[in-house]
C-alpha cells in the first residue's frame, strides 16, 4: 500500500507526463529511468523509449534495458552517442557530465522532432537537485523536462513505487557512466574504460551487486559493500581478483575500506574547494 503523500506524488507525475501528451524518454534501464517509462506509458498519449550507446555504457546495461522496454510494450530505440570524440569530455573535467548530456540531449531533441514528439523527458529526481549534476545544466539548455523531480519523488520512493507496479528494477543498484571510475582531470581513454568495463564484469560474476573499479592508472581501487569484504579476501576469491585484474593492465589491486559508495570522485572537488579558500 502507498502513503498519501505517495499517492499524490504519483497522481503529480502522472498530471505531468499527461500534460505533456507525447514523450521521447531518456532510457538508459535504470531505477528512475524504467519508472519514469513505465508512469508515461500509461499517462501520455504517445512514448518513445531511446537508449544511447556508446563504449562508456556497458553491454549488460543495453541487454537489461532491451529486455525491459519488451516487457513493458513500448517502442524502444537505440542510439549511438559519440561523446568519446568530444575533446572537451575525454579532458574529463569537473563538468564532463555536460558534455555527455550536450551529446546525448541534442540526439534526442533532433528524434523527437523528426517524430512528431512534443517532449523529451529525463530521469533526474529530487534528490538530483542537491548534488553535483552538470548534467542538468544541459537538461535545461535543450529544453529536456524532469517529471520525477518536478513530482518531487525521492530515489527511495521512486523504489517504492517501484516495487508497487513490479518493476524488476525496484532494488537495482545505481549504474553510473563507466568514466565515472576515473578521477577528474585524468584523460578518459577507450583503453581505461575497456579495462573498467571488463573488470567490473569480472567482479559482478563473482555475485558482487554493488562494485565500482575506480581507475587510479595502475592501481585499480575497489568499491564494494562492507558486508562483500569476507567474499573478496576469501584466499582463492583474492587470487582470482589480482590475477585477473593484473591481466587487464593494473599493477595494484586494492580493497577501499570505506566500501561502496556513489559518486566518491566528488570528494576530490569538495577537497579542491576547500584548498582553495
């Protein structure tokens, strides 16, 4: 059962996403991505699913969304973004995130056009707002809607609510962009993110659900949950981590103490602002 501020919350983004009458959703195969998709097919007149791929974006991630647009009945295109030939983004400078979202914003404007659609809506939720998200900025240049923070919808609701109209993605763990894993102001390469890529699908198939492989160039740090660490220095588990994660290229293999977290890159800008106050 929902709360009633849930229920509002909910009737909000639906008031919303009817208003708008046809979308083009931003679908990356998400939390709040496969909500949002999921609340427009049934409050819009007209959806269009599009996923933009490219190398920073892993296969596993396509495969799953794929399989979720199916499973929902609604169109669903899939895209190349070229991000990757952008000198500005593979700087990877502390707003790489625009770039990105420039590239993929621009895309799906230019699809909605040439389909008729009268918006293009995004995932971004309320708790978005209060983070570091340069992304936004390019939300709001190309005119790109966000109906789960505009309802004012929490992450932890939008699971909730995920959860009320069984969407298999209610408890799946948050998938940020591969160059997310490599700090800022460190040139972002197809090596590195082929490396982070493979690496981290090494470590999910030992049952690992929440993992980052930061990049610190030969030095490969590890995120994972607290709970995950007996699994990781397991003997015979720790052997196959450093063999496997050598072959790739790194030199060191480490284990991040503080464990898993979103978005732990940002720490080196809060860290910057302060030095230079």
């Amino acid at each position: 059962m929902l709360d009633e501020t849930l229920k509002e919350k909910l009737e909000r983004l639906k008031e919303i996403l009817a208003g708008l009458e046809t979308v083009v959703v931003a679908y990356s195969g998400g939390v709040d991505s496969t909500f949002l998709l999921r609340v427009a097919r049934e409050a819009a007149e007209k959806v269009l699913a599009v996923t933009a791929i490219s190398p920073t974006y892993p296969q596993s991630e396509l495969d799953q969304a794929q399989r979720l647009a199916q499973s929902l009945g609604v169109e669903h295109l899939v895209v190349e973004s070229h991000e990757m030939d952008n000198p500005n983004f593979c700087a990877n400078p502390a707003d790489r995130c625009y770039y990105c979202k420039s590239e993929l914003f621009s895309r799906l404007q230019a699809i909605a056009a040439e389909r008729g659609f009268k918006a293009v809506v995004d995932g971004s939720n309320a708790e978005d707002a209060g983070d570091f998200r340069p992304g936004m900025r390019a939300a709001r240049e190309y005119g790109v809607r966000s109906p789960l923070l505009e309802a004012g919808l929490t992450k932890e609701e939008i699971r909730k609510l995920s959860r009320y109209y069984n969407l298999p993605t209610w408890d799946k763990p948050a998938m940020a962009c591969l160059s997310s894993r490599i700090p800022y102001g460190e040139p972002i390469t197809l090596e590195k993110i082929k490396q982070v890529a493979e690496g981290e699908a090494f470590l999910r198939s030992l049952g690992l659900r929440e993992v980052r492989l930061r990049h610190h160039g030969p030095i490969a740090r590890l995120e994972v949950s607290p709970a995950a660490f007996p699994l990781l220095i397991t003997a015979g588990t720790r052997e196959r981590i450093i063999t496997t994660l050598k072959s790739l290229g790194f030199t060191y293999v480490t284990l991040d103490l503080e464990g898993f977290r979103s978005g732990s890159m940002n720490q080196l800008l809060k860290q910057g602002a302060g030095a230079g106050k």
